[in-house]
C-alpha cells in the first residue's frame, strides 16, 4: 500500500512470532486467541499456554513518506 502523500494517521498490524525479538512496546494478541500480553520493545515474543504462536497489534502512524508500509 502507497504512503498517503498527506500527514494522516494510518494503522498498521504488526506481527511477529514467538521467540522473535519484540519491535514496539505495547499489548500483543494471540493470534486466534482472545488473550493479550503488554511486551517491551527488544523483549522475546512469550509463547502462549506453553506454545508458539504468532502474535499481533496495531498501531497509529502519522504517515509523511512511511517507510513501514513500503
């Protein structure tokens, strides 16, 4: 997806996998699971009920040239 060429706040999904290193601070979900998790930035991903699983969240990006979306 194109950046917006304007400033305007986009949200984006992150997701990254147990054992990953985490890339933004904040409360990750469970993918398939209703159970979410406040994870630090550079913390490993946690499993969930003793399993890997692929964790997701959003967040707000106020978009200039956004190289995230690129």
């Amino acid at each position: 997806m194109p950046c917006p060429a304007t400033r305007r706040e986009t949200t984006l999904s992150l997701m990254l996998r147990t054992g990953d290193h985490c890339t933004e601070t904040g409360w990750w979900t469970a993918v398939g699971h209703d159970s979410a998790r406040f994870v630090t930035e550079g913390s490993l991903m946690p499993s969930f009920e003793g399993h890997a699983v692929l964790w997701d969240t959003h967040t707000t990006h106020t978009c200039t040239s956004c190289p995230a979306q690129k």
